[in-house]
C-alpha cells in the first residue's frame, strides 16, 4: 500500500518535468531563427573534405588583387568570419527580430528576417529558395556610432553541391579618415 502513493508521487514529477522540457524545447524552436553558423560549419566540413581551394578578388579604391588559396578548415572558417559574426541565431536575439515568409512563385519563395532594433548589427536577413532548395543568403549589416559608420552587403550563394561563392560589398566613414569602399568576391573551385 505504501508502494502505491510513492509511485503515483514518482509518475506525477516525471510527467511534469516532461512537460515542461518538452515546452522549452518548443518555445526555443519556434523563437529560433535560420542557423547560420550551423550551415557554414558543414559547408566548411564539405569543402574541407573535398579539398576546394578558393579564388578571390578584393576591390577598393579602383585597385583589384586576387588571390588564390587552398584553406583548411580553420582558414575556411577565417574567410567566412564576417558571416559567423552576421548569425542571428543566438539566445540573446529571441524575440528581436520579425520573421516573414514569402509565398513561392513559380517555385522561388524566400524568408525575411527583419530586426526590430536599430541598434542590431544585422538589420536584414534573407534566406532565397528554389523548389524548396536553398541559393542565396543575404544579409544588411550596420553598425553607427559617433566615431564611424559601416555598411556592408554580405551575399552566400549556393547550387546542388554546396556553397558556390560569397561576397561582401562595404563602405565605411571615419572621422579624421578618408572613406572606404570595398568589394570582396570568393569563388570556391572544387576538384574532380
């Protein structure tokens, strides 16, 4: 008989911890945005793996350089920084931004992901689809203060095989300093 009460009182906390775990994981799925850092991660696992190198122009002020490297996966993850810092997939961004989703149009749709805040780095966010099949991410990045200002465009592009290429598009004004433009354009080259 005493077995009876323990047992029920034993049930009673599981269910209820079940319940309320099952609801956190819930809310923080539903409050998740697009993992950024997630994707680049296997992206950066895929090329390393396949042994892509990566082709690379850089522009500012009327001059070009390119450059040609064979990253590892630490380098990848180096070429790609701007990108990691640009994720709004963090626990400190619940809630601050707004999520729309475009409906598909002959089979290209995309979801937005607005900030609600100036104050964010990442201003816009968005995610490009066709037939289900991610190709674009697009991301609006400014940051304003009394010292300086930036803007950058930064551009993931995708195909069936992974990433294809990336670039970033910036300007940047100081005081006491002359302006910056610059563009920076990453192709990945895959071997056979």
């Amino acid at each position: 008989m005493k077995k009876l009460p323990i047992t029920l009182i034993t049930l009673a906390v599981v269910l209820v911890a079940s319940c309320s775990s099952q609801l956190e994981g819930e809310t923080d799925e539903n409050n998740s945005y697009f993992d950024l850092g997630g994707l680049l991660d296997k992206e950066i696992d895929n090329l390393t793996n396949q042994g892509a190198t990566l082709e690379k122009v850089l522009q500012t002020d009327g001059k070009e350089e390119r450059l040609t490297l064979s990253p590892d996966s630490a380098g990848w993850h180096g070429q790609l920084m701007l990108f990691y810092e640009a994720d709004i997939n963090k626990p400190g961004f619940i809630g601050e931004y707004f999520q729309e989703e475009l409906p598909s149009i002959n089979g290209v749709s995309k979801v937005i992901y607005t900030s609600k805040s100036q104050r964010h780095l990442v201003q816009v966010m968005e995610c490009f689809y066709e037939n289900d099949f991610m190709t674009k991410i697009r991301l609006l990045v400014k940051e304003i203060n009394a010292i300086y200002s930036v803007e950058k465009e930064l551009s993931l592009y995708f195909d069936e095989n992974g990433l294809t290429s990336f670039d970033i598009k910036g300007e940047e004004t100081m005081r006491l300093k002359k302006d910056l433009s610059y563009q920076i354009q990453g192709a990945v080259v895959r071997s056979l």
